[in-house]
C-alpha cells in the first residue's frame, strides 16, 4: 500500500469503474488516444498503473457482463457460450463483492439502467452487492436525460460522485459502476463532436463515426467524474 500512496492504518474503498465497449485500440493509439480521451490519457498517464493484457470475448449477448464477471470473480468467462450472469446467475463463485462484504465493507450496485437486465441484480445480490443504485435512483435525483441504452453518462457519474461521498462517510465501501452511453448501435451524439481532422477522417463511416462520438463524450463524463473526485475526500 505504501508504494501506491494507500494509508496502512485503514481500509481503502474500491471502486470498479466499467466503461461500456471502451477498446484499448483507439485508447493506447498515440494519435487517436489524446484526441478522443484527453482526459482519460491525461489521468492514465499521471495517477495509474496500467496493465496492458487483454483479452476478447464473442460477439455474443451479454458481452458487458462477462467482462464484469472476469474482472470481479478472477475467471474468464465462457467465450462460446452464455454469459454467467445469464445463465448462471445463481453459482456458487468468490467474487470481491462477496470477499469485502465478509470483511464489513458497504457493497454498492451503480448504474444509469434498469438493475434486472442481463440478470445482473440477481447475480451481483446472490455474490455480495447489497444496495442497488439504478435508473429510479438517478431519476429521482433529476438526471432524466438519456443516450443510448439508459440515461446519460455525464449526469449519471456527475450524481454518483455525491453518492459515494455519503458512503465514503460512514466507512470502506466497494462500488461497481458501469457506464451506458458507449453501448452500441452507435449514432453520432452531437455531445460528443469531434475535433475536425477526425470529423473528416470517418465522414464516411457513420457506425465508426457514431463509435467515436460516444467514446469521445464518454471521455468528457468519465474527465468530469475523475475531476471531482481528486477534489472529494474520496481521493
């Protein structure tokens, strides 16, 4: 903990921050990444550790879950076949939201969508997530505006930033949030303009256009939810 700037003396929260269809390629792209993440390039280069493995999964349902599945219980996710959170929801599997629930953290559930899709609020309850923060919460706070599969990223995390300091005042907290308005079909967001070398790079790929834009704008979000939190005592 020393090494990374972690004090010893106390339980750190943990956040898992899931980006929705966020590939390595235009992020690690020395031309691309600065254009598209300015903010994401900026934080990666200045407070990260990066580890630059990687693996793919089939073009099948369910991909974002299985991503969520690897990341949190420590098991690559079957490529040919269903998702665990699908199929399986019920498994009996060690995941970190379980392991730091055993040890008295809060364990929290954040996303701008309903929590019944792709089964995940019966696999995250079933493997440690107590509380569930969803598209109610979010609409209840005012956040009404929507891009792509739920409301949008930028209200959504900008909220969530609020949420977690009041967990982060009553203890340790492990929070999974995932973002939304990269989920695919992608159609050019006005939202997230590109600069105007790019823009005439890909007029004539409206699908890859479209993939830009919103990863472009998922940058803007994902910069001003990073921002805030240096600022909080969540930091």
């Amino acid at each position: 903990r020393k090494a990374i700037g972690i004090p010893a003396d106390r339980r750190p929260s943990i956040i898992f921050l899931f980006v929705e269809s966020l590939r390595s390629y235009e992020l690690a792209h020395p031309g691309l990444g600065p254009k598209i993440f300015p903010n994401l390039s900026r934080y990666l280069k200045s407070n990260a550790i990066v580890f630059e493995q990687a693996y793919v999964s089939q073009l099948t349902a369910g991909e974002t879950v299985k991503g969520e599945f690897a990341a949190q219980c420590s098991m690559l996710p079957d490529s040919f076949g269903p998702a665990a959170y699908i199929a399986h929801p019920t498994a009996k599997i060690d995941c970190i939201q379980g392991l730091l629930k055993d040890t008295g953290y809060q364990t929290v559930w954040v996303n701008g969508f309903t929590t019944s899709f792709h089964n995940k609020g019966l696999f995250e309850a079933a493997h440690g997530i107590d509380t569930f923060y969803d598209e109610d919460y979010f609409r209840g706070r005012g956040v009404d505006e929507v891009i792509g599969l739920g409301l949008a990223d930028y209200p959504v995390l900008d909220e969530t930033v609020k949420l977690l300091e009041g967990l982060h005042a009553k203890g340790p907290f492990y929070a999974n949030v995932t973002t939304l308005s990269t989920h695919h079909p992608w159609s050019v967001i006005p939202e997230g303009k590109l600069p105007n070398d790019l823009e005439a790079g890909v007029a004539g790929d409206p699908d890859y256009h479209g993939y830009l834009t919103r990863m472009h704008y998922a940058d803007k979000a994902l910069g001003n939810f990073l921002d805030k939190f240096m600022k909080s005592p969540l930091a």
